[in-house]
C-alpha cells in the first residue's frame, strides 16, 4: 500500500522537484495540484492524500490576484 502525498504549490518548479523527490521513495504515490481550490476539488471527486505539503503564502497569492 502507497503513502498518498498531495503537494500544493503554486510554483511548477516546486511541485515539480518535491514529485519527483518525494515519488523517487519506494510506497509514496504523488498527487499534484497547484493551488488549495484544486485540491479541495480532488478531495471531493475521491483522490483523498494520507499527506499533504502546502505552501502556505499561495492561497494568500491567489486572494491578492483577483482583488
């Protein structure tokens, strides 16, 4: 059985090297997703992580970009 890590990150680069750090480990299965709205829709249509790495200023990012 896989460990399910969902990374939230806004930055593809982020994202990017945390899958492939964190996928390169035996049992870890990457669920990726840039930004919390996502991940909140992938939640809901089933793909539940055990663990989830966020950064936290993105969703702060997000909220000042469409004020």
């Amino acid at each position: 059985m896989s460990v399910k890590v969902m990374v939230i990150d806004d930055s593809a680069l982020v994202r990017k090297i945390l899958a492939e750090v964190i996928g390169n480990e035996p049992n870890f299965e990457v669920i990726p997703s840039l930004n919390p709205l996502f991940a909140i829709e992938k939640i809901r249509k089933g793909e539940v992580p055990d663990v989830i790495t966020l950064d936290v200023d993105c969703g702060r990012r997000l909220v000042a970009h469409e004020r």
